[in-house]
C-alpha cells in the first residue's frame, strides 16, 4: 500500500489544471478547488501563504521531473515520459 502525503490530492489538481491548458500560477490557483485545497494546507498563522503553498507544490512537481517551467513562454507545461 502507498504512503500518500498530504499534498498528493493537491499534485493532482495542479497537473490536471497543467494538462487543461492552465498554466500560469494564477491559472493553476484559480482552477476548481485548487485555492481552497491551498487555504487548507496553509499555516493559519501565515497571512498570503496560499499563492506559497502552491508556488511550493509546483517547485516540488518540479523536482521530481513531472512538470518544468518554460521560461520563453512562461508557463508550465508537464514533462513527456521517456
């Protein structure tokens, strides 16, 4: 069985924003639920740190090679399996 993390439900939302064509940050905060999954997860004792648990999440999908920044196009786009 898989250990799911808390933010796996999260990941998800953020890569079906990215394969909808939703790919800036402010695309990807504003897809369905993907705010108030941010909301959720953020500290409550942290004001504005919704966008950063998003900005977060994306540098984490990042690292583990399932999305990448395109910088000439600035978006996000999800990186082709091998």
């Amino acid at each position: 069985m898989k250990n799911e993390s808390k933010f796996d439900q999260l990941d998800a939302a953020i890569i079906d924003a990215i394969k909808g064509c939703y790919n800036t940050s402010t695309l990807i905060f504003c897809y369905h639920d993907i705010a108030s999954e941010c909301e959720y997860l953020a500290n409550p004792n942290s004001r504005g740190s919704t966008d950063r648990v998003l900005n977060r999440r994306l540098q984490a999908l990042r690292k583990a090679g399932k999305i990448t920044y395109k910088k000439c196009h600035r978006r996000w786009v999800l990186v082709e399996a091998k």
